[in-house]
C-alpha cells in the first residue's frame, strides 16, 4: 500500500489495520519529521478516531518501533538481497547502483528522515550505526567474495557507500543519463577495475527504460 493512500482523509475506513496506521506515519516522518508522527495527527488523517489506534498498539512508542522495522526491512534488507545473489564484480556493482536509483526499492528519503530523527534519540543513533555498519560490511563481505583483501574490501566498501549516502544528503540532482555517462568512471574509481563496456551499455539502457515508464 502507497504512502498516499494511506492518508487519504477521505478513506473512511473502520478496518484499519497496523500496516495502515504504520505507513500513515511513515508519511507524515518523511515529510513532517519525527515531531509530527501525533496519534491525534493520524487518526484525523486516517479520519478515524483515537481509540483505533489503540486496537494495534500500545502506545506512541510501539507505532515508533514499528517505523524503525519498516525502514530496517526496507532499506538494508534491500542491499542485502542484492549483493546476496550477485556473482560477477560487475553484477553486484551494478545491483547496488540499481537499488539505490530506483526509490520504489530504497527509500532514500525514509532514510535521511530516520538520520533526522536519530540525531534527537541516542537510541536510534546506536540503531543506524549499527543498520550502517551492517551495509558497509555487506558490501565488504561482496568484495572479499571477488577476491579483494579484508582491508581493501573494508574501504572499498566504505567508500561506495558513504558516497552515496552523501549523494543523498546534498540532494544532488541531476539527469539519470549524465549519471548514467559517468559510470565507468564510478565503477573504476569504486572497484579498482574496468567494467565490460557491453554490460555498461545494457545496464545504462534498461536503466533510462524504467525512468520512461509511468
């Protein structure tokens, strides 16, 4: 179920289950901030009242654990699938690219909504580091699979992923095909290595037909 859906004040609907109310909040998290995510808020949005809320959860805190879920499930669960089935160099680069450029696969701006709010909860600090730290040693684990040495894989690792955490964070916009140009350097400057220009075409290409899909 989409976000937007789910905040429909006009879905009057008495059968609300916890997946509604959890993308409700996801919804007002990404947009608002963590501030925002009120029972009050949601039932108004999910135009009913207060006390269905309580039928999924005990409190506000258990509504803020189950966000926390979601976004783990969504956006390392993600990465780890990805470079779990890869077995060329060139395939799990690419799936990484893959993942991180389609926003129906990893939600980048659920995640800077969640490094927003861990920057107010030491709790949820401990968490990202330790969801950071999982994907980093993920990547890692995938370069020392294609014969790369601990530490180098380690770096290497450290180095594609903080750059795109970076890229999400300075919100850097630009065409998906200047992207796309650029991307045997990236993968050069990533791995050390050259990729198949063949297998860059096709990447590139399947890419910009899923941009021009509706």
């Amino acid at each position: 179920m989409s976000l937007l859906s789910a905040t429909d004040p006009n879905a009057h609907n008495t059968n609300l289950t916890a997946d509604n109310w959890t993308q409700a909040a996801l919804y007002l998290l990404i947009r608002q901030g963590i501030g925002a995510v009120q029972i009050t808020a949601l039932a108004r949005q999910l135009n009913v009242t207060r006390g269905s809320f309580y039928w999924h959860f005990d409190d506000r805190e258990a509504l803020l654990d189950a966000l926390v879920e979601e976004w783990r499930a969504r956006n390392t669960g993600v990465m780890l699938e990805a470079l779990a089935g890869a077995q060329t160099l060139d395939d799990g680069i690419l799936a990484l690219f893959s993942v991180w450029t389609d926003h129906t696969r990893f939600d980048s701006k659920l995640d800077q909504a969640i490094r927003d709010w861990a920057r107010h909860s030491e709790a949820l600090m401990a968490t990202l580091r330790a969801e950071d730290d999982a994907r980093v040693a993920a990547i890692a684990g995938f370069f020392e699979r294609q014969d790369y040495e601990k530490i180098e894989a380690f770096i290497r690792a450290r180095v594609i992923y903080f750059t795109q955490l970076s890229y999400y964070a300075l919100d850097v916009d630009e065409p998906m095909a200047d992207r796309l140009s650029y991307l045997s350097a990236y993968f050069s400057a990533f791995t050390g290595r050259e990729i198949n220009p063949a297998t860059a075409l096709a990447y590139s290409a399947r890419v910009l037909k899923r941009k021009e899909m509706p």
